[in-house]
C-alpha cells in the first residue's frame, strides 16, 4: 500500500503544471526613429507578442508591457529599427543574438526602465 501511494504522489508531482507569474517590461524608445520589441523566452519556445506581431513604440514613448510567463523563466527582450533589423538592442530580431544585461527573471513586479538609445 505505502508503494502504491508513493507511485501515485511521484505521479502528481511529474504531472503538475508550472507556476504562472507576471512581469511587465518597463521599455523607452530614446532612438529618433520607431522601434519593433519582441521578448524571447529562454526557457522555451516562446515569444511574446507572437503571431507574427511587434510591440511598436515612437520616438521618446514609453510603453509598459506586462507578460504572464512560467516563474523562474528566463525572459530577453530583442529590439530594432522599425525596417532596419541590422540595428538593434538586447538579443536582436528572431532572438538570434546575445547580449548583456538584456535578460530578466519572470518573478512578478516589473523591470527598471530599458532605454533604448541611438
């Protein structure tokens, strides 16, 4: 009986989902022109908006994005020039390149502000 209850325990264990949390990206267009934001899970096959989609903010607009994302993902936003990809922050388009200081940590709250500059 006791090794059955442990099968069944392990079993749940295996079987429950990951925790859900939110955090929002706190991001600043410093840049004179317009800029295209996605954010790449590290974690899993994941970006957000998705579908195809940007968050698209103007010259000196500050926008806050909020995600709900597993707890304890790692989470980095890639930025560009709206129609010039070869200028860009953090991981890039696609999340194709690395970066410093461009990841967080799906934990709640929010992230300090991101100012992205010329």
């Amino acid at each position: 009986m006791a090794l059955k209850r442990f099968v069944i325990l392990t079993s749940l264990l295996v079987a429950a989902p990951a925790m859900a949390a939110d955090v929002t990206f706190v991001m600043r267009n410093d840049h004179p022109n317009a800029v295209e934001v996605e954010l790449y899970s590290q974690d899993r096959d994941y970006v957000w908006p998705g579908n195809n989609q940007v968050f698209y903010l103007n010259d000196g607009e500050t926008k806050q994005i909020p995600l709900s994302c597993e707890e304890g993902e790692k989470i980095c936003y890639g930025a560009w020039i709206e129609g010039d990809k070869q200028t860009y922050w953090g991981v890039g388009p696609e999340n194709a390149e690395t970066c410093e200081d461009c990841c967080y940590t799906c934990e709640g709250g929010q992230t300090e502000q991101i100012n992205l500059k010329e």
